[in-house]
RNA sequence: UGGGGCGUCGUCAAGCGGUAAGACACAGGACUUUGGUUCCUGCAUUCGGAGGUUCGAAUCCUCCCGCCCCAGCCA
C-alpha cells in the first residue's frame, strides 16, 4: 500500500501527490516517467528531473520508466539514446526493465488518430504552414477556420492512410484536431497532430514518413504507460488543457495527471540543449564530455560525483518559480562529497626548486603518512624526502605582506608532514630576474613536534623530493563563462571566458601517484579536489581540476587590493 | 495586447490566519602540521506595492506593479 511519507524533502508536488494518495485517486502505485529526447546529451538540468522523477517513484514505492521521446527524426540517435542511458545509470537510478521508445507506439498512436477522426474529432488539413499560421491568428485576434476543417470522416480516412502510405510530398497536408479556433490559448487552436517528414527514424528506418507531434505522442505515451503523475517544466502549462483533451477522447480511463515544474538555470553556464549543441559543434570546447560543460558527461570527466549531483538536486528544490541557481552551491556540494572520500596528496602545480643545505646529500627518509587527516580508516601511504625538493611558487615571495604564513626572506615555514625548513638564500636568473631556487636549512627536531625553542610556526605548505617525485599533467578549469547568466544573451559566445581552461604540464606529484587509475579522485592538499582523466597515458598522468579549496588567503588578498 | 504562470534575505526555499525554518553565499571568532575540514556567532521587525477583512495576515479580499511562457508541420 503506497502511503504519504514523511521526513523527506517535501515539495509542492508531494503534496499534490499525498492529496491524490489520502483522497484515494489513485488505482495502483505512484508511476512517473523521464523522457528525454534523444538529440542531445542529459546537462544538470535534467539531472534535476531524473531525480525529482526516480526519487518519486522511490519515495512512493511506485516506478520510473525511461521513456525515449523520439517523434522527431531530425538530430534523433542512437549515439544520443546510450548517452542517456549511461548517464542516468551513473546518477543512480535504475528502470529495470522500463525502457521504452515513442516510436514503439508509432502504429497504436496511428490508430488513435484514426479513432479521433471517426469520432470526428480531427480533420486532414491542406493548407500550407505558411497558411497555417495566418489562420492561427494572434493573441488578441482569434484566429479563421481552416477550408478544411469540414471534410468528411471518409475523406478524412482516406486522405490520411494515404499520407502514411506515402502519396503526398512533405508539407502537403497535416492532420489537426479539431477543437477551437477562437480558444484564447493558442494551443487549442487546431493544433497539428501529425505531420509529413520524408525523413529516416533512426529506429524505424523508412517505414514511416508521418510522425506525431509531441502534443499527440507524449500523452497517449503517459497514458499506454499507466503513468499517474507526468512531471514537466513550465514551458508546458499551456499545453496541459490539449493534453487532457486528447487523453479525455481515447484513453478516458487511464488519465495522467500533468504537473509542471520549474527547470534549473545555474549561474556562469548555459543549460538549454540549442546552445549547449553550438558549443560542442562550433569547437568552443572540446566535445559533450568537456569537463567544462555541464553534461552529465562533462560533470563525469571533471570528476564530479553522482552523490554530489544528487544531493544538490535536492538541496535546490521543487518549486514554479524562475531561478537562476548559484554554482557555488553545486561546488559546495561537491566539495562536501570529496573531502569525506578522497585521499590526500601533495602535488607541485609550478615547481620552484629549494636545497635544503644541511640535508646530507644522499640522505633520504620515508615517512608514513594518514591518506585523511579525520579518517584513519582510509590508511597510510609513504611520502619520501631528501635534500632537493620543489615547493609551490606561489609558496614563496621576495616582498611578502605582513600576514603571508609562507616562505620570504628571514622566514620559516613547516613543510607539510616534514620538517620546519629556514629561508637561508635565494639564487635568481642574472638575465631576467626571476626567483629560480631557493636555498634553506631544516631543523632535524620538528619532524614530530615544533621546533625545539617553542617557537610557532605559522604556515604549513606542501612539496615534493626532487628525486622522487613523478611528472604530471594538471588542467585548471574554470567557469565557463564569465558572466551570471549567459543564457540571458543571445551573442552568449561573447560571453565565454577566456580563462576556462588552462593548461599545466610540468607539475610534479608525489610518488604515491606514479600509476594512477582514469577516474580516481585526491584531494592536492591546499589545492583542490583531482580527478585523473581518461587521456592518462602510459608514463603520464593527467589530472582534473575538479574544484579548488576553499580559500580564505586569496579572499584577503582580493580583498587588500581593493 | 488575449491566455497561462510566478513574485518571501545576495541566490535557492519552507511557510497553508496565530505573530518569518533551513541551505548556499557573506562577515566575525575558536581550533588546526591543508590559510582545508570541524566548531561557535552574526545575517528579512519583514514577505512586489497600496488599500481592506480580522483581536491577529506572508497567508483571506480588492486594485496596482514587475518578471516568465505561448502565435514550430520542435520538444
């Protein structure tokens, strides 16, 4: 027995539900459906609606079918169906055995129609598109009937078998239902049922060249499939009258009920599916698994994780209003996931070399070091030191303000799980300048401890031993574009960053990371979570920048320069 | 302009006539061998505006204002 349940996220479309469910309307279980298209990869945003979608039908011991939406061929692939399918696998959810395709209803959808022109309910249109929409009128003028509007059920019947039977050219005639011409929504103005498409399904090849419009395909696909509660966005409350019109005249017995919802915007990207497509078509990046796109796929490969997607689902909530949703939120989820999984590591994204003097030359030592410093449970692993390491650039300044904990002239500084080392000299390039190695003394007694005088030591940075540690390849990204709401504008490219993307290829990790799994995720200590990317060659590891620390010191900075 | 929706903190979002949850962000502070994590603290006398009903309104009524969607043989 499916009861209202509680503790859960609650939301106005639970509520919609537990009213059905205490009222009694409903004959079985809870049953919901995504369906997407298959003309292009699933972003975050339909993550939004596989969650909501699947989580309903969890939450309500109902079930979630996965419902191709093919009923257009034009941009329709297979490439596009098993995208979908891997991708709402690697969310986490699972159809069973619920996979189903419009095109499968093609010929039940076929004999609908003809139900509805017998019952006279829809006529075999021969005006042109253009003339189409003339008569459609506007939204003050009601709009004319067509010419056509009055032909015989018989002349109807024929004139229809024989546009599936493929007697007329694209565009010679349409079938419409035959409601209002006069309706103030636009939609009931005898909309276009089906149309002529010379064009090959991908799944059912040439065998029809008349197709549904979504309007006829979508509910009567709902209502074959039992569905209780068929959860869209907004954009379609103006389609729900026609939706229950057609349900109302041929499936009266089996009526799903339409719920609208609104669709995710995130803040800095783009998420409507033409704009995403001119990303990936026009090279602006680097393919629909572009770590920079926010695809499921590209989330993937930039090393988000399915628990971090689906926790910020449900952290944005359910709701009708307009939103434009901060990545920062998305960014804190994903970071909340990380830091509990993820191993430490250090790695040197721009190496500056230091010698540390009174380290015997020769001399190397393995420390045993915690993979997470609350965790325990994830283990040891053996970081290796001797007299010639690299620290981060960024680590040291020539001219350093007062609150900068790292190294300068005259300062010292704690080697992260290592030694207190001193800033002794500094050896620069005679023709440009530049800071190329720093030379330092280590204090052999704070390996375990602070320094022997008690003295604090303030800042901790992370290195890497010269003769141990491994090259890499590390690439930063960053948001797409540099504005909020790109998506806003329709010149969006303009709005890209030019900084979205920059590439490392001279990092040195340590040696803990010499083989490295694609996929894998650490945590670079002070740095950020990684993720290794599939282009990790043999010899070569390559790391994503999943998403940076958070970071209190750049944020003083920023903020002293103002 | 006709129709359909929506307006509660910078961003989301609870609230369903009894006197504004929570999250992110932000700002302080504690702790810290990650300027991370964790932990405290602060952050809407006010709910698009104006009237009205009521002992009492974000919640009910009226009018006004703003934003989104619809005139594809796309979904």
């Amino acid at each position: 027995m499916t009861q209202p349940t509680t503790g859960l996220p609650t939301d106005f479309i639970r509520d919609i539900i537990d009213d059905d469910l205490r009222i009694g309307r409903l004959k079985g279980q809870v049953a919901t459906r995504f369906p997407p298209e298959p003309n292009g990869y699933i972003h975050i945003g339909h993550a939004k609606s596989v969650c909501l979608n699947f989580g309903l039908a969890s939450q309500y011991q109902g079930t979630c079918n996965l419902r191709l939406d093919d009923t257009d061929p034009t941009g329709e692939s297979m490439e596009y169906v098993e995208s979908i399918i891997r991708d709402v696998h690697w969310l986490g959810f699972d159809w069973r055995d619920r996979l189903y395709y419009a095109s499968d209803y093609f010929e039940k959808l076929y004999q609908f129609a003809v139900e509805l022109i017998k019952t006279g309910n829809a006529y075999v249109c021969s005006l042109n598109a253009d003339e189409v929409r003339e008569n459609r009128g506007t939204f003050t003028e009601p709009g004319r009937e067509s010419p056509f509007r009055n032909r015989s059920v018989e002349e109807n019947l024929d004139l229809f078998s024989r546009m599936r039977a493929g007697e007329f050219a694209d565009g010679a005639h349409v079938l419409r239902a035959k409601i209002d011409m006069a309706a103030p929504n636009i939609v009931m103005r005898d909309p276009v049922l089906y149309r002529i498409k010379r064009e090959p399904h991908y799944r059912t090849g040439a065998q029809w060249v008349i197709y549904p419009m979504y309007d006829f395909a979508h509910c009567l696909s709902d209502a074959l499939e039992g569905i209780t509660h068929s959860i869209c966005t907004l954009e379609f409350e103006n389609n729900r009258p026609l939706y229950d019109w057609i349900v109302e005249r041929l499936i009266p017995e089996n009526r799903p009920r339409q719920i609208e919802f609104a669709r995710l915007n995130l803040s800095y990207t783009v998420l409507s599916k033409r704009r995403l497509i001119e990303l990936v078509k026009k090279g602006y990046v680097q393919g629909w698994d572009d770590p920079r796109m926010p695809t499921v796929t590209g989330m993937r490969r930039r090393g988000y994780t399915p628990e971090a997607i689906r926790n910020f689902c449900a952290q944005i909530g359910v709701a009708k209003n307009d939103n434009l949703i901060d990545v920062s939120l998305l960014e804190h989820c994903v970071r909340e996931d990380l830091n509990e999984r993820t191993p430490r590591v250090m790695c040197v994204l721009r190496p500056l070399k230091v010698v540390i003097d009174n380290y015997p030359e020769g001399q190397e030592e393995h420390f045993e070091c915690q993979n997470h410093p609350q965790r325990p449970e994830l283990g040891v692993k053996q970081v290796s030191f001797s007299r010639v390491l690299y620290i981060e650039r960024d680590d040291f300044m020539e001219d350093p303000p007062k609150k900068y904990h790292r190294l300068g002239p005259g300062r010292e500084v704690r080697l992260r799980n290592a030694y207190v080392i001193k800033f002794e000299r500094m050896v620069k390039d005679e023709a440009s300048g530049e800071v190329v190695e720093l030379h330092c003394t280590y204090a052999p007694e704070t390996l375990n401890g602070p320094p022997a005088d008690g003295r604090k030591i303030q800042g901790v940075i992370h290195w890497v031993s010269e003769a141990h540690c491994v090259p890499a390849e590390v690439r930063l990204y960053d948001r797409l574009f540099s504005i909020e709401d790109p998506g806003a504008e329709e010149d969006f490219i303009n709005d890209l960053n030019p900084d979205s993307l920059k590439i490392l290829t001279s990092c040195y990790a340590e040696a803990s990371l010499e083989k490295v799994a694609p996929g894998s995720q650490y945590q670079f200590e002070r740095l950020g979570y990684f993720c290794v990317d599939p282009d990790t060659a043999s010899g070569r590891a390559v790391f994503n920048r999943i998403v940076p620390l958070r970071d209190s010191w750049t944020r003083i900075t920023a903020g002293d320069k103002k």
